[in-house]
C-alpha cells in the first residue's frame, strides 16, 4: 500500500490519525467537506463533498487503499444521514471499484448493532440491531462493503469502533473503549493483511466489562494495547455524575437507543 485515502480528515477521529498515522505510508491524502482548521504543511488535502460522484472520482484516483471515515458521524434527520453516510457511502465503494482500489476499511460503528442487550455477549455473526438511523447507514455500508467484497473483490474490513478517546468516559464506554493506536493497529491490519476479503472486526481495545467477542480481529493479529480497566474507578464515577437513562442502560448504545424510543406506544 503507497497510496492512502482517508476521508473524514477533519472529524475528531480523522485528526486524531492525522497525527498517528503521519509517516506510516509514503503518500497519505486526507479528504474532508472542509480542510480541518490545523492542517499542517505537509499533509496533503484535498476536499470533497461525498454525496457528490465527481467529487470522490477525484479523490479516489490513483489510490492503492481508501479509509473512509467520512460522514455524519452520530444521528441526525434523515436526510443529513441518507446524503452524507448512504450515497456518499456507496459513491466511496462505487468510485474506488472503477478506480481499481484494492482495499478498503470501513469505519462502521458500535451503533449498527446497538439494540442488543448489554448482557448478551455479540460477536460479527449476529444480525445487525441499529439503534438509530445512523447505525442504519453503518450497516448500510458493512452490507455494501460485502457486495463489493463478494462481486468485484474489494478487499474491504468493517471496523464496529466502539469510543475513541484518551480515556474511558462513563460505564459504556468502559465496555466499548478504542485507544487511538489500537485503532491504527486495526486500519493497518486492513490495509495491509494478506488474507483479508471481507472483515468485520470490533473496534475496541481490552475491558473486561467488554460485550463483544473480537476473535476474529485476533485471528488476523490483532493485540489491543489499550486496557479500559486501568480506567475502572474515573469512568464508574463519571457514570455516577450522569441522570439515570432506563432504557439506554440497557442496551448497549446507551442514548442512541434510548433516542426517540417509544416502542410500548401502543401497548
Ligand atoms: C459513534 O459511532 C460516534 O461516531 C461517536 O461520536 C460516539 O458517539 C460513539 O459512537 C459512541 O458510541 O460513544
């Protein structure tokens, strides 16, 4: 892999890569709708609108492996979430086909499967359970990354990131915590094992609150370093600053599946 595409480049994970993955391959262009205010010399940009064709044929051009963080990137009104996150995640996958990508790494989300218990154990072979219409687009995209995939042989991996940050921020994000590098290690397994066709890793790093069996990511070498637990007591008293959230606390999207809801309406 020389040529890397990474869309998103302005959101909060995008910047947080700009800076990890400076140097990690020879040329690294970085896409937004808006160049991120503290670009710096020498990384390459160039923007586009993703819900626009044209715009990503010019991105995708001569790229060898695209990570397409690029989106809205937590729920909005449909509209927001049919133009930024479903064309313009099928405009990502169609325009890297034509253009003869190899690889891609499709920053899904925890949200796609959100509606399961948090007391059931996931791992990548159960149904999808969105939480919200954005969850719907990240399954949107694991689905049409496996077309691609199946039809054209993309070699594309689905990475469900749990929450990227410096530190666990509550009790859920305890379970669902992606150190920054662990989250590199996963893009670069994507991008550069062998034996990759079509994945679905979960993006998290170690916890023993954990919810979901990421087997698969270590079948392919993947050995988090992040340990949520070393966090244990900040997050549970965070979590203890928060109003109580009864439907939320049960399911593992929290407020994404407590957004809105209103399933015993008509009962
Ligand atoms: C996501 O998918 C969002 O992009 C991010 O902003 C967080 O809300 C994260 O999930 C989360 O679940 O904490």
């Amino acid at each position: 892999m020389k040529n890397i595409l990474v869309t998103g480049a302005a959101g909060g994970v995008g910047t947080r890569l700009r800076s990890l993955m400076k140097g990690l391959y020879p040329s690294i262009l970085w896409s937004d709708i808006r160049k991120p205010d503290d670009l710096a010399a020498d990384e390459a940009f160039q923007a586009a609108d993703l819900s626009q064709m044209p715009q990503v044929e010019k991105i995708v051009a001569g790229v060898d492996g695209i990570v397409h963080l690029g989106g809205f990137s937590v729920e909005g009104p449909w509209d927001t979430i049919l133009q930024n996150n479903i064309v313009g995640t099928y405009n990502m996958f169609e325009a890297a086909y034509r253009a003869g990508v190899k690889r891609v790494v499709f920053a899904s989300s925890n949200h796609a499967v959100g509606f399961y218990p948090r007391d059931k154990r996931i791992g990548i072979n159960m149904p999808v359970r969105p939480d919200s219409r954005y969850g719907v687009s990240k399954a949107f995209g694991e689905a049409i990354g496996a077309l691609y995939a199946d039809k054209h042989g993309l070699r594309v991996t689905c990475l469900r990131i749990g929450n990227v940050g410096d530190v666990p921020l509550d009790q859920r994000r305890l379970a669902i915590w992606l150190k920054p590098e662990d989250l590199v290690q996963l893009i670069q397994i994507g991008l550069e094992h062998a034996d990759i066709k079509y994945e679905i890793f979960y993006g998290a790093s170690d916890s023993a609150a954990g919810w979901w069996d990421n087997s698969n990511a270590r079948r392919f070498g993947y050995r988090p370093l992040g340990k949520a637990d070393e966090f244990h007591d900040q997050a549970m008293a965070a979590q203890a600053k928060l109003p109580p959230d009864p439907i939320g606390d049960l399911f593992q999207g929290g407020p994404f599946s407590s957004n809105e809801y209103d399933a015993g309406r008509n009962s």
